[in-house]
C-alpha cells in the first residue's frame, strides 16, 4: 500500500488504520449512535445490505459481514467436508459486491464463535480470511467474534488468521456481576496472543438487572469501557444497541451510560487519543490503603454452551487485581486512569504532589493528603500538571 493511502486513510480514518477509536455495537442505528460519540456503524445480524446500503449512502463508517451462511453441525463432525471451491467463490461474490465501498472499515467472519478443536471450522476460517485479503484492495482489517468463555490458547488458533482478537466480556450474562476484574482478564487474554494486534473490549447491553440494582448500571459500564482500555484494548463494541426485549426497563440507562463514554472519548476531551496512542509508563506510585482487596474470578460456566466444550465448561479460579492503575504520557502530558473493581470502595494514595486534573470535565482535583477513594467500580481519570 503507498504512503499516500496511508496517509489518507489515517487523517480521520478508524485504527488500526486510522486515528479515531472504534467505538460501535451490534444492531444499532447510526444516525443515532454516530451523534453521540459512537465512531462506526457496528456489524448487524440478519440481512445486511439494506443497513449497509444506508451506510454507504451516508459515508458512515461500517462493519460488514462476510462469509456464507453455514451451520456448523455437532453429529458427526468427522464426516463433514468443506467444499472450499464453492466457499471461494461465494466469498469472491461478496467481495465483489462490496470491496470498492470505502465506507467498510472491517470485516465480520460469519459465523461466529468458529471451534478451535474442529479441523473443518478452521479450515473455513483460512479459506474467508485468505480470499478476502486477496479480494480486498484496500487490505482492511478482519475481525472474528469469540464467546465470552475464550482464553489465550483458544484464541490462539483464531488470532493466526485476523487481525482483530475480539471474545466477549458479558459480566453480568457470564454470571460474573461481582467479579467485573473479568474485563481485565477478558483482554489480558486477547494481547497474550498477539500483542501488537487490535484487541477489542466487548461489553454487553442485553438483560435488564434486578430493579434495586438500576443505580448501578452507570458505574457498571464505565467500569467495563475503562477498565478494558486501560488494560490494552483499542477498541469498543458493544452487545448489542437493539431494543431487545429482555432490556426494555433499563435500556436507555445502558445506551446513556455508554454514549457518555463515547463522547469523553471521542468527542472535544478526546480521550480515545491517550489509549490509542499515549506511551506507557509507570513512574506515579499508586498503593492501595483500604478496601479492594484480592479478586477471584470464577472462569467457565454455562454461557454458550453449545459451542463449548466440557473441558473448557470445567470451572476455574483466578486470582485477579481488584484494581487497576494505567499510566500514559500523550503530547507532553500525564494521564492516570484508576479502576476500582471491587465490590466496595477503595482509597488509594498517589505519590505526587503535581497540580491534578479530572480528565473527564476539566475541573482540578484535590487529593486528601495524596488519597482518593473510588466508590464500587469506580473510575477516575486524572491529567498530572506540572
């Protein structure tokens, strides 16, 4: 590809091949999500041409899917045979359809949740991924979506052929409402893989909780975005923006807590800037003084059983930090972002006596004698001046 192309694609273009954070969910609607801070139109189910259509006509940026609608059966797995001269072919056609739409800005394998220990399946994903980029003009990234359950050996296998690692990170539909250091597992798990890849954080607006327990979906979510960013993710998409019926009481508390989220990140405070782009660093000593605590994150379960297998269901146990603090150099300025995963609040106590900033309003920031306490998955994001 030549530099000039680079160059276009980068000025406004989504990463990896672009400077703008992905930010999208499935099934949305992009007139809406694209005012409020969401980036990209995310991939919907069903047939997609005419939601791509719309896209295309408008200039948004979008997911497409591709690949044939196949069903990967589980009798008999042995006796089925790809026929990847066909698979080929049809995966030509689409591309053909819809290569030369620059509004596509990644592609979607379907299906998804393709099993690692099936020869067939892996096989299909090869044969997708390969013709795609043989059919791509502009090499554009591709993404496979992986259940919740993934670890770093599974993924693995997928990661030898996309190059976006994405499993899902449902805490409350993985049974894990209390265990939310999971996100941070969630994404540890994508960047062992390949780290210089695109991982992907993927929180969930599907199920409406208890009503005693709508106070809490706000803090719940900036939990997820922040804590999957600030671990290593570049990117956010969420599952899913459709008004689906077993969300009707809280949906619009879900949508308004991310679309907050989008906006400090994407909007004129630009956040998104320091997780894609800030140097790492580690020079503010942060010590925890009360609360927190060791996490233990209970891994396996029920979830998408179908599509694993009792080995992967037996139950583990992790011992993961109930707090997380990133640090980033961007453009001559610090940045800090804390995490509080626990159940309960947590004081931490910062070693530096620099002027501090909220990054997410502006306002300046006083620490009681160097200690900040963060309520249950809290978060705070601070800018040190000097």
């Amino acid at each position: 590809m030549t530099t000039l192309l680079l160059t276009l694609l980068l000025a406004g273009g989504i990463y990896p091949r672009g400077d703008k954070m992905p930010f999208m969910g499935y099934s949305g609607d992009p007139s809406r999500d694209l005012t409020n801070g969401f980036t990209v139109a995310g991939p919907v189910y069903g047939n997609q041409m005419p939601y791509l259509q719309r896209c295309f006509s408008n200039g948004w940026p979008v997911v497409a899917h591709v690949g044939p609608r196949i069903t990967f059966k589980d009798d008999s797995p042995d006796k089925y045979k790809l026929d990847e001269t066909s698979l080929r072919a049809q995966v030509e056609q689409q591309m053909k359809e819809l290569a030369l739409h620059k509004e596509i800005v990644w592609w979607a394998v379907t299906p998804e949740e393709l099993r690692t220990w099936r020869k067939e399946e892996m096989r299909y994903l090869e044969v997708v991924c390969a013709t795609v980029r043989k059919n791509d003009p502009l090499q554009r990234p591709i993404y496979l979506y992986n259940p919740n359950h993934s670890d770093a050996k599974r993924l693995e296998s997928i990661a030898r052929h996309v190059d976006v690692i994405a499993k899902g990170c449902y805490v409350n539909h993985s049974g894990k409402k209390r265990d939310r250091a999971w996100v941070r597992w969630s994404v540890e798990q994508e960047l062992a893989v390949r780290p210089r890849s695109v991982a992907v954080v993927m929180p969930e607006l599907c199920r409406d909780p208890e009503p005693n327990e709508e106070a809490e979906i706000r803090n719940w979510v900036r939990h997820d975005v922040y804590l999957g960013l600030a671990s290593g993710a570049k990117a956010v998409c969420i599952w899913s923006l459709f008004k689906r019926k077993e969300v009707k009481r809280t949906w619009q508390l879900w949508y308004d807590a991310y679309a907050e989220c989008a906006r400090e990140l994407n909007g004129p405070r630009a956040l998104a800037q320091v997780f894609l782009f800030g140097e790492r660093r580690s020079d503010i000593k942060v010590e925890l003084l009360k609360g927190g605590g060791p996490a233990t994150v209970q891994l396996g379960g029920g979830v998408e059983a179908g599509t694993t297998s009792d080995r992967e269901r037996a139950a583990r146990e992790i011992k993961m930090p109930s707090w997380t603090a990133a640090e980033f150099l961007h453009k001559g300025s610090r940045y800090l972002f804390l995490i509080n995963s626990a159940n309960s609040a947590a004081t931490l106590r910062l070693a530096t006596n620099n002027r501090l900033e909220n990054v997410f309003d502006g306002a300046p920031l006083t620490l009681d004698r160097g200690n900040l306490t963060l309520p249950a998955y809290g978060v705070a994001g601070i800018r040190i001046i000097k």
